[in-house]
C-alpha cells in the first residue's frame, strides 16, 4: 500500500503540477489568483487535514456513500497535495531560462508548443532534478499519513505489531524500510540527474 500510494502519487501528481504551473504564470489575473489561492491553501495546510477534507466532503455535501472510497480518496488528497509543490518547482524552473532562449526558438521558426517541449522543458527538467527528489523523498515518509484514514499501510502495520508484542522492534524495522525506500529512490534520482549533466 505504500508503495501503491507512492507510485500514483508522483503518476498524476506530476503532470498535474505542471498544468497548475501554467495556470500560475497564466497572463489570465482570474485564473492566475485562482490558482495562487489553490497553492496557498495546499501548501498552508496540513496534508492530514486535507486527506479528511477529501474523505468526508462527498458525504457532507452531496450524502454520498464513503464505502470504497478510502483508496481513491487518498490518492487524490496526496495527488492535489504535491500538485501543489511541483508546481512551484516547476514554475521556478521555468522561470530560470533566459529569455533568449524562447526568441532564439522563435527566430527558428518554432511555435510556442514546440519551444516549450524541446528547448525548454528537457532544460527545466535539468534545473529542476534537486528540488523534485526532495519532493519525492518526503512523500516517502507521508504515506504513512494514510492512517488517519484507518488505511492499512506499512507504519500503521508496524505499529499494530508493536503494540501486539509490546517491542519497539517493528517500528525500528519500519525505520529501516523508510530508509532503504528513500535510499533506492536518492539513487535514482541522482542516475537520472547525472544522465542529465550535460556540461
């Protein structure tokens, strides 16, 4: 389950960001405030309060039946969560190439989609790389959040253990799975990185 939690996370997590970003840097006032506001309440708020704000909010409101929803539910609260934060990654990444190189594109006859996906975007990838595994390594350790939604996960597992046996020793196992999964996702964040050093 963490594991599950992890990999969907970054799945939609990842695009969405981007599109967040372009609504951030939109020339649009509306849609820009719009999206800066959503930013703010994501990146202001705990993520354990927002996964029960997207739990509970389809029965409250529209009297829906929660059964089999707990999944779904947490991966969407983790989703728009980290959304949220790629999205600036994203925009500063972005907003770190020159200017020239977007005329340079123009003068080669290149349109604006064209200019961002292979002049710009394999460059903001690049700048980028750091500040996502930092990202990624901290979604890791919150997927353990998902007990708050009584989702059976690898913390919440250990912690039954513990209790059941009255040792700390699970939760030191738990410790070192947490470790050894941030370990292997560092190492290949760090390959894709140097993959990427093109100087």
């Amino acid at each position: 389950m963490s594991v599950e939690i992890f990999l969907l996370t970054l799945l939609f997590s990842l695009p969405l960001g981007l599109l967040v970003a372009f609504g951030r840097m939109s020339k649009k006032k509306i849609l820009s405030a719009v999206v800066k506001f959503y930013i703010a309440i994501m990146r202001g708020t705990p993520l354990m309060l927002q996964l029960i704000v997207v739990y509970f909010a389809p029965y409250y409101i529209f009297g829906l039946n929660l059964s089999g929803f707990r999944v779904p539910a947490i991966i969407i609260a983790f989703s728009v969560n980290y959304a949220a934060y790629f999205a600036e990654i994203y925009r500063g990444g972005i907003e770190a190439i020159p200017k020239g190189q977007y005329e340079a594109a123009q003068v080669l006859g290149y349109n604006k989609a064209q200019t961002f996906f292979r002049i710009i975007f394999p460059q903001v990838i690049k700048i980028i790389t750091p500040s996502v595994t930092n990202e990624t390594i901290t979604l890791v350790k919150d997927t353990s959040l998902a007990f708050v939604l009584a989702q059976a996960e690898m913390f919440t597992i250990a912690k039954q253990i513990a209790a059941k046996e009255a040792s700390v020793g699970p939760l030191m196992v738990a410790g070192v799975f947490y470790f050894v999964f941030n370990y292997v996702v560092a190492f290949v964040m760090e390959r894709i990185e140097k993959k990427l050093d093109y100087y």
